[in-house]
C-alpha cells in the first residue's frame, strides 16, 4: 500500500525540464557555498570559547594547560589536514546531464578562509605558549648557547713575596 | 635549555635550604689541624694539676699549654691581629702563705690600635684569665718592629706573705708593678729612655734593671715597695748578660775587663770578679759565658764558645761580709768537641739537687742531625734542620732522677723525649708547627687509577693489542666471569652495607697509607700542598688530612714563596710543580721543580732573577711559559727554551702587565717589546696615580682559571643581564686615613688599557683599627666583593672628588655613591662650597658591599667589539663579535648594594666548582676563630628594597635586608675552633655540588662545602630497600597477573 502510494508520488512527480534542473543546480550550489562559507568561518566562532578555556588553564606550566594547548594544536593542525575533507559534502556532484566534471573553483575562497581560521587557532596556541613561556623568543632561551668570548689580551702582575 | 632550566631551578631551591652536616657526619666531612705556631717562649711547668708545658709563640702571637704526655693542646689563646707577643714568661704564684702554689703564665703583648702594653696572666692549668693589665705609655716607635720590642721586656713575679706582684720591664725604659689580686698599677717607673734596658732581676726588696747605654752598661737599682730609683752600683761594664736566682744573687759576665765573670749580691752593693780559670773553665773569652740559676745561690757557669767545648762548673754565691764570694761545687766533665749543652735540675728547694745535662751537636750533614744525651746515649734526630733550641726538664719521679726533652727544629717540629723505664729517651710525640706558617698553597688532582699503558684488566696494553681479537674477548670474559666470582662472594656484605643507612665507609682511621695513591670516584680525595716560611713544604691529602709527603729544603737559604702548577696531573702522570722562591734573603729569586706526588726534585735550584720580581705566567696549547720581570723591567722566561720564546713570541703583541703591592700610591702598567738582541723588556704604557693620601689597601684581580657556565643572569621577565667578564679586570681597594677620618675608595682598573671603569667612595670606611685589617676584596664571577669597617659619619672626610688620572666622570661618581637607597642622605657642603653628598650611615659596624658588572645597563644588550649594541631582542649570537678587546670597551654597568656584617671578618674566600652550575658561597673567616659562608645569592645586590615583584619572585629574589642574618647552620666549621683563619682556598670536586676548601693561618682546615646541596648524590637516607622491594614485588605481579590473564583466556575459549 504504502509503496504503491509513493510510487504514485514519484508518478505524480515530474520530471525538472532543463531550466529547472539549473535553477536547482544553482539553488544547489549557492546553498552549498553558502554552509562552505559557515564551515570556514566556524572555527573563528571557536575562538572565543578556546581563548576563554585557555585563559582559565592560567600560564603556569601543568598538566591541564599543556593538555588544554596541546589539544587546540592538534585540532587546528588536524583540521587544516582535513580540510578537502570537511569541505567534502560541499563539492558540486556531477548531476543533471552535462557530463563535466564538477567544478569546485568556488570552495577554493572557503577553503582558504577556513585554513587561516585555523590559523587562528593555532596562532592562539602559539600565543599561549608564548605566555606560559614555552616559546624560545627572549635572549635568555639562547643564553647557554653563546660562546664565551675569547679575550684578545692578557694582563697580570704578582709579585714573588 | 629545560634541563639546564630544571637544574636552575633544582639549584635555586636547594640553596633555601641550609647545608647543616648530620651529627655522624662530623669529622667524614671535614679535618682540622689545631696549632700553636713555632714557640719561641718554652718552659715545663708543674702544678698540682700535674705537669704541662707552656709554649708562647711570637711568630703566631699564640699562648699555649700542652700536655707533655700526649702533645696535644690543653688550651690556647690567640691574640686579637693587632696585638703582637712580646714576651711570655711563667711564673709560680705562691698564695695563701705559701701553701698553695699556682703556676701562671704572664704574657706582654703590644696593642698597636691604642699603643698600649697589655699585661695578662693565665693559669696553666685551665687557662683562665686571672688578671689583664693594660698599660698607656708613650709608644716607643721602635715597637713597630716587634722584633726590637721583644728584646726590651721582662717579666719578674714577687712574691711576699700579703700579696703578689708582677714587676714587668717593657719596651721604652718602663718599669710596672702589677698586684695580680686585683689587676691594679700599684708604681710606674719611667727610666731615661736613651738607655735600652733589657733585663730585669729582683733581689730582697729591690729591683735591678740592666741596660745598653752607648755600650755601657746602665744597672739601676729600685726599690720594690714604690719603684723609687735608689742607686746605680757599678757603671764601668761593657757588655753583659746577667742571670739571678729566686731570691737572692746576680751572676753576670762581663766583657771589657778580660777573663773575668762578675758575682753581684744585691744587698752588699758590691761586684766580685773571679776569672774562668778558677772555675776551672780554662781561658776562655768571657763574652761566651752562660750563667743558668739552679737554686737561690746555685748557678752553672759554663762556656759556650762556638766549634769549641764546652765546660761548665756548679758554683754557689754568698754573701761573705760585704762581698760576694764564689765557690765551686763541682766541674763538669768537658763534652764532646762542637757540643753545645744544655741544664735543668729539679725544682724544689727541699729536694736533692740533681742536674741533667745534655750535650748535642749542631753538626751538619744532609740534613740528618744527632745529638747525644751524656751518660743515656745517642739520640738519633730524624731529618728536620739544625736545633734551634732544646730545653731540658728533670723531675724525681718515685724517688728516681728522670728526664724530659723538648726539641724545636728548624722546620718547625716539636718534638718531646721522654725517659722511658730502660733510662733511654725515647720520642714520645711530635708536632709539626711549620703548618702553622703557611706561605702559599695549591690543590693537585692525585692521579687516575686507570692508565694509557694497561688495559682494563690490567695487562700491559701492548701486549694485549697484539692478540687477536677472539683471543681478546675471550680473556675478557674469563676476566668479567672472574670478576663476577669475587663480587658474589661479597654479596652479603654488600647487601647488608645497603641494607643498612651507612654514611662514609672510609674513614681516617681506616685510611691505607700503603695503597696506590690515586684519584677516588668523586674526586673528594686531591693533594693539598702547603709551603710555610720556615722551609718545609707539606702535601696532605684533602680527604682525611694525611701527610703523603714532607720536604724540608733547610740546608739552603731558599725560601718558597709561591707555588705554580708547571704540568697538571695527566691520567697516570703525576703533576710537576714550581717552587718560586727567593735566596739569600731575597736577594736572588729561584725555581725548583718537584714531583707533586713523592715531593722528589727534578733538578736543582735554577736561578731565575733578582730581588723583587714579578712572576707572570703565558698560557697557550695547555703550555705553561712564566715570564720573570726584575726591577728593570728586564724579562726572562721560565722555562728560556726555544719553544717557550717561540710561544711567548706569539703572545707578545698581546701581553700586558702591570706593578701594584700593598701601601702604593700607583699602580703602573707595562707592555713587553723584543730587542734586537732577543730580549724581551718592558715599556711602561700606562700609570694610574692615586690622589694624594690614598694607598692601596687591598687588590684582586679576577681569576681567568674560573668556568664560566652563563653568560648573563636571566631576570624575571626573561631578558638577560649580560655579564661583564673581562679576565684583566683589576680591583682595587684604596685607603686614605687623617688622625679621626678614614675613607675607602674602590677602583676597577682595566690592566691592559689602564682605564678606570668605575671608582666608587665609601666615606667614613677603613680598618677597624690600626693593625685590625678589614679591607679586603674579592673577585666572583662577575661581581667585586668588598669588606670594609664603618666608622659612622663623623669618620667621613668629605672631599671634592679629586680628578683621577684616567678621568672618570664626576656625575656618576656622585651618583654611584648615592645610588645606595638604604644610606641616610645628609647633603654637606665641603670648605669649597661643593654639595657632595654624605653617603655614611649613622651606624659603626662590619660592612660588606657588593657590585655587580654588567656590559649594559639595559636588558639583552651587549658591549660589541665595536662599541654598538644591539638592543634588539631578536638578535642571536651571530650578530655579536666573539673577541673581546680592551682597546674598544665601554664601562661596565654596575649595580651596587651594602650589607652589615654582624662579625669581624680576617680573611674572605670563594667555594668553586668544576662547572660553576652550583651557587658560589662567599666563605668569611672570622675572629671568632670559625669559617662561614654566606650564599652568593644573599650577596646580591639586585635584591628589590621596595615591595616585591611578581618579576622579583620568578627570578627568586630575596627582599633586601641590611644585616646579612647570622645563621648557625652556615658554619662551615660547625662546633670546631679554627684560629686565625688568613687565606681560604678552594678547589672543585669531581661533583659539581661539591668544593673542596681549605682555610689556614694559625690552624689548618679543610672541608667540604656544597652551597646548593648534593644535588648530583642521593641523599644517605636513599631507600634502597623500598626500590628493590618495589621492583621485585612489580615483577612478581606482572608474573602472577600473566598466569592469571593466561588461564582466563584459555577457560573463555572452552566456552
């Protein structure tokens, strides 16, 4: 009954001429940029709920900050890997009848946009190295591996008393 | 970078802590030598206490008694640094109607910070101070000699039925009467200066005082009860030594009236002659009379004619109507030819007289010296330098005549004879005072257990090198096996040695003198090799104190002075070390090189200059080349082979040095030029002259030797204080002292360029008192620590800062003498009309003040080669030059602090370790006769004033706070006594926490310091049971949840 029913839907249903099926297409592909562009920008949305979690790890060197920064580093890292991935759903498929293949030229701009997002992100943690002091910026971090500076001339005068 | 971080911070934490030895620990840590320094005052004293021996000791201003049974010290007492030891003398008090009989020690010392006389008196037996005297006379300027003084005083003790007075003779014609019961003055005499008088004997209710005047004897006669002079008996003598029983008699002999010896009874107010002949004494020249009282009217009159013998004679003195009348007892048998002798009898006036002499030759011979004991037989003395003096003591014990001999030699040895049972003298103890004059030290590393010419099994390696390869594995594993075999028989002793918390199990008792001489596992075990100026030279190992070997160099006049490393020890080779000394006198100057391991010579005596000389030293290629300057600036090399020349050669565009010694008025720098003949001679380059009244009071210049682990100090908010470490910086501690002002100033002197960096003031600083020193420098690292005695602010001289030669710039003068926020800021005004600010606190006390160099005053910049600086905080090493040039410097940036030190400091030193990781401790020598060490880290003058920081903490800075706390855990030399601390050395330890150090000038002290904890040991308390058991019991569970996974697995298969 039931399958008798919906196959008089899909008979009631008509087929899209061609000008429908490129509204559709269309339709489709704006709609699917337009998530892109959400799913690029969705990492900066993270940021300030990661910048919040990692303000309250504090700057002090434990367990929980390491874990905290570590984890934002191979979130970002992971992510920019995956991006083809995450963008994946977005690709126009090959539908309707041109037999071309589908062109993505327009995910390149998300694509971008969600790498430097991650960046971002990864900046932050960057950052937070910085403030823990993780990071060999200062002069101090190089200190050990100066030379010690050979003294051209040589001086002295002790007496025989 | 976060291990080095880690151990920084492991560092830091430790160093909270103190470093306090355990109770069981003292004595594995650390040795002492305790000592009274070469006696010139000997005598035996017996008490009812029993018998002890009173030593004095004017070289170490040291008063002592010994036991004579053990030679150790009963007690001592050492003089404050500006009193000299003029005279000690015992004395027998008789008190309570002459029932009870006190021995007492009187000892006259010299004060030269209030140029008073100081009369004490000790009891022998407990050395309790029973009365102290100070006596105010006009200084006689002669007594800044001591040595002139010495021989100006005499102590004489009276005694009557109601009290008992001390009649003293001091230096400048002064004649003191001193009641003991009560410390009082009761007469001062004051005779005519002109006369040096040097004897002083006492006679029924008088008082003869002997002197020169012009060569002619000057004897006055004064009355007991008041001092009074009464009447000058005989002026027509000449030269004279007089000699006087207890009570009674005078014997003197006397040149100018030939062969005659003049007796002298004191109430008859006249002189008898009698000639040698009748003393049967042979014709003899009086001028060689020795006179020792036996008794009241009991004296041997012997003569003492060097090369010939000796005779001498008993003769008794009395009274025969108005003159005197000399008797002969008995005529000794004359001794061997070339013997000097020596006589004591019993004391005690009721007992037989017996007289003990002794007959010794001075004879030398390859420094083995003999003497003999007549009737008791030869006495062989073993290799120390002539006698200096022998003293003889008799006693009757159970009824029989026994004797007891103190030999002084001079190398410095004490050594006591005792008659045994068998009548023969037998050494009964020795002691080496010579430790107590050291003159120079240096630390040798023993050599290693391994070396280059054996394999690891012992073999030759040669031989094993041309075995084939198989036959070698399999002899190394019959070795390993063996090896393997002897380790599990001692398996139970050495699991019950861990099972139990044992410390060191070595100890100085259980020390092997007979084993190898080697270097142990961590290094604690080195050569300490002393140099004393009495000629002997001593090397002791560090860990127990043990003599490896002693060197007397006796028998000629070289005297050492400094000791230099020429070759360190190298695997198996032992260490070669030069002897720089003088001969005859400092006349000449003169090398000996010796093998630091047997102390045998390699070669003799080299000469190598005149008096006076510097002795530089040129290091190059691990090469060693010591340049030797003379008083003309002339330069010759040690060792003047080619190739040092050709190393010197290539250092002299390079080479600089300079002349300062302590009470100069400049310091001159020299430069050294070839000649056309191949000479080398210096040109003077450069001259500092201190304004006028200033005179160097004590310089250091930094040590090149010292490891540098960090350039720079890393500060809170992680920037970096870059460190200013130039090797030819020269600190120089200048003194300008007025009658009630004294004023310090502090130079940093670049020795190549002779630039002053920095020159600071400290007003109203100096000694404590005359001949108190208590200025002395020291170089850590990269900070100038400077002691100093605050006399407050009336002390100040205020000045207008003088222009130094070398200009310094006046502005930061000022500033740098204000920059210290804690000093009170009284702003005066000089005659000039000048505003100098008064930098004095209103307090008097010990103050340290420590300065810190930096090349910039800003964070990450450094002095370039060029004189830039990159401030840039970007900027890595590669943007700065590696060499570092005088020629093209900038001053230093300095931070500077004070601190109040609550204890009178004699000698300041520094730990050093192999790496310089480990803080350095500052180790100060106190006049409280111990050794503390303050951690660098409390020295510091970035310590914040004002509230502190979050930046403060993380660099782990303490809050600043004046007084440096006195801390009983930071006595390095806990509960024991070490005297008159003078020089602290140290040397590093195979372990980077660990320095060894040694401190030294009356005693002898060695320990070990670790100032920021062993850090690189496990603790003693090391649970290794708790690991082993630990581990076991994890195998054990891994085994039993294996067995029990395994059959779970299996019965889930059955299902």
């Amino acid at each position: 009954m039931t399958h008798t029913s919906s196959k008089d839907r899909t008979e009631i249903k008509k087929e899209p001429t061609a000008e429908e099926q490129a509204a559709i297409d269309a339709n489709m592909a704006n709609l699917k940029l337009k998530k892109s562009w959400e799913t690029a920008i969705a990492p900066l949305k993270q940021v300030p709920m990661q910048g919040f979690m990692l303000y309250m790890s504090g700057n002090s060197v434990q367990i929980y900050s390491i874990m905290v920064t570590v984890m934002l580093f191979m979130n970002s890292f992971n992510a920019i890997l995956g991006t083809n991935h995450a963008f994946k759903r977005f690709e126009s498929t090959s539908s309707g009848t041109d037999k071309k293949p589908p062109s993505n030229a327009n995910l390149i701009f998300p694509k971008i946009v969600y790498i430097l997002a991650q960046c971002v992100l990864f900046g932050l943690g960057v950052y937070k190295c910085s403030s823990m002091g993780l990071l060999p910026t200062s002069h101090s971090d190089w200190l050990s591996f100066l030379e010690v500076k050979r003294v051209v001339e040589y001086s002295s005068g002790t007496y025989l008393q | 970078m976060v291990a080095i971080q880690f151990v920084g911070a492991l560092l830091l934490a430790a160093a909270q802590t103190a470093s306090a030895i355990h109770k069981d620990q003292v004595g594995q840590l650390e040795w002492l030598k305790s000592l009274v320094g070469q006696s010139s005052h000997v005598s035996f004293a017996r008490s009812q206490a029993g018998a002890s021996l009173a030593v004095g000791s004017v070289l170490a201003d040291t008063v002592a008694v010994l036991s004579p049974a053990t030679g150790s010290i009963v007690w001592r007492h050492l003089l404050a640094a500006n009193e000299a030891l003029l005279h000690v003398s015992r004395v027998i008090l008789h008190l309570f109607n002459l029932f009870f009989v006190r021995t007492v020690l009187a000892a006259t010392s010299f004060d030269a910070a209030t140029t008073t006389f100081h009369v004490r008196t000790f009891d022998v037996a407990t050395g309790f101070a029973l009365s102290s005297v100070v006596v105010k006379q006009k200084t006689p300027t002669f007594c800044d000699n001591s040595k002139l003084c010495e021989k100006q005083v005499s102590v004489k003790l009276v005694t009557s039925k109601t009290e008992t007075r001390l009649v003293a003779l001091l230096p400048g014609s002064t004649v003191v009467c001193i009641d003991l019961a009560d410390s009082r003055i009761v007469w001062l005499q004051q005779l005519d200066a002109s006369t040096s008088f040097s004897q002083l004997e006492t006679s029924a209710g008088n008082l003869i005082v002997l002197g020169n005047a012009n060569g002619v004897v000057d004897v006055e006669l004064l009355s007991l009860a008041d001092g009074s002079v009464k009447s000058s008996p005989d002026p027509s003598l000449k030269t004279f030594s007089c000699y006087s029983s207890a009570s009674n008699a005078v014997i003197c002999n006397a040149l100018g009236r030939q062969s005659a010896i003049a007796a002298f009874v004191p109430g008859s107010q006249s002189i008898a002659w009698i000639s040698p002949s009748d003393l049967n004494l042979g014709s003899i020249n009086s001028q060689h009379l020795n006179v020792e009282p036996l008794s009241a009217t009991e004296f041997i009159v012997s003569s003492n004619v060097p090369g010939a013998v000796s005779p001498a004679s008993l003769v008794t003195v009395a009274a025969d109507g108005n003159t005197p009348k000399v008797t002969v007892l008995h005529t000794f048998p004359e001794p061997k030819k070339g013997y000097k002798s020596v006589y004591s009898a019993t004391a005690g006036d009721k007992r037989n007289p017996f007289v003990a002499r002794l007959s010794f030759s001075t004879k030398k011979g390859k420094g083995v010296k003999t003497g003999s004991v007549t009737s008791v037989g030869v006495l062989e003395f073993g290799e120390g330098g002539l006698i200096v003096s022998i003293h003889l003591d008799t006693v009757v014990k159970d009824g029989a005549p026994t004797i007891r001999l103190l030999t002084y030699f001079q190398d410095g040895t004490m050594t006591l004879f005792q008659q045994g049972k068998t009548k023969t003298l037998a050494v009964k103890w020795e002691r080496d005072e010579s430790l107590a004059h050291i003159t120079d030290s240096v630390f040798v590393d023993f050599p290693d257990k391994y070396s280059l010419d054996f394999d690891e099994l012992g073999e030759p390696l040669k031989k094993s090198l041309e075995l084939d390869p198989v036959t070698r594995y399999v002899k190394r594993l019959t070795g390993h096996v063996g090896q393997m075999q002897g380790f599990l028989k001692t398996l139970p002793t050495f699991l019950s040695s861990i099972s139990l918390p044992q410390r060191n199990q070595e100890t100085a008792a259980s020390f092997n003198k007979t084993a190898p001489l080697v270097a142990d596992r961590l290094g604690f075990r080195k050569l300490l090799i002393l140099a004393t100026s009495t000629g002997k030279l001593h090397a002791l190992e560090t860990k127990f104190g043990h003599s490896i070997w002693s060197r007397y160099f006796g028998d000629s006049t070289f005297a050492v002075k400094d000791l230099e490393v020429l070759r360190p020890t190298a695997v198996q080779n032992a260490a070669i070390i030069g002897l720089f000394g003088t001969l005859e006198d400092g006349k000449k100057s003169a090398v000996q090189r010796i093998n630091a391991m047997t102390g045998d010579a390699i070669g003799g005596i080299e000469e190598i200059g005149g008096s006076d000389v510097l002795v530089l030293k040129v290091r190059q290629n691990g090469v060693n080349v010591y340049p030797i300057v003379d008083t003309d600036e002339l330069v010759v090399l040690y060792p003047n082979s080619p190739e040092a020349r050709d190393l010197f050669d290539l250092q002299l565009s390079t080479f600089y040095y300079y002349r300062i010694k302590k009470g100069d008025t400049a310091v001159r720098g020299f430069m050294v030029e070839k000649l056309p003949g191949g000479e080398y001679k210096g040109t003077q380059l450069w001259s500092v002259d201190l304004p006028a009244g200033e005179v160097v009071a004590d310089y250091v210049q930094k040590d090149r030797t010292e490891p540098i682990s960090s350039l720079g100090r890393v500060l809170g908010n992680r920037s970096v204080l870059y460190k200013y470490l130039n090797p030819n910086l020269l600190a120089l501690a200048t003194l300008r002292e007025t009658k009630s002002t004294s004023n310090v100033y502090l130079y940093l002197i670049d020795t190549v360029t002779g630039s002053i960096l920095h020159r600071a003031s400290y007003l109203g600083a100096g000694h404590a008192a005359k001949g108190l020193d208590s200025i002395y420098l020291i170089q850590v690292d990269n900070s100038v620590i400077l002691s100093y005695y605050n006399h407050g602010p009336e002390a100040a001289e205020v000045l207008v800062e003088p222009e130094v030669k070398g200009s310094v710039d006046r502005d930061e003068l000022k500033e740098t003498a204000g920059s210290n926020k804690r000093r009170k800021k009284n702003t005066l005004v000089s005659k000039e009309g000048n505003v100098v600010r008064n930098t004095s606190p209103n307090v008097k006390g010990y103050e340290i003040t420590v300065l810190e160099l930096y090349e910039m005053p800003k964070p990450d910049a450094r002095i370039d080669r060029f004189g830039l600086n990159f401030a840039s905080t970007l900027s890595l090493n590669t943007r700065f030059s590696d060499t570092y040039t005088s020629f093209n410097t900038q001053k230093p940036s300095i931070l500077q602090q004070t601190f109040v030190f609550p204890a009178q400091i004699t000698a300041i030193g520094s730990t050093r370790t192999g790496a310089g990781i480990t803080s350095r401790e500052i180790l100060f020598g106190l006049t409280s006769n111990q050794l503390y060490g303050v951690n660098l880290r409390i020295l510091d003058p970035r310590r914040p004033t004002g509230p502190i920081t979050s930046e403060d903490k993380e660099e782990m800075l303490f809050p600043y706070r004046a007084t440096i706390d006195y801390n009983p855990k930071e006595f390095a030399s806990h509960v024991l006594e070490v005297a008159g601390i003078k020089t602290i050395v140290s040397t590093p330890s195979s372990l980077e926490s660990t320095s060894i150090v040694a401190a030294y000038g009356l005693d002898l002290f060695v320990v070990r310091r670790a100032p920021s904890k062993t850090f690189d040991l496990l603790s003693d308390d090391f649970g290794y049971v708790t690991l082993i058991v630990t581990l076991v019991s994890l195998v054990v569970g891994i085994q039993v949840a294996k067995h029990y996974a395994e059959r779970k697995r299996v019965s889930d298969q059955w299902k």
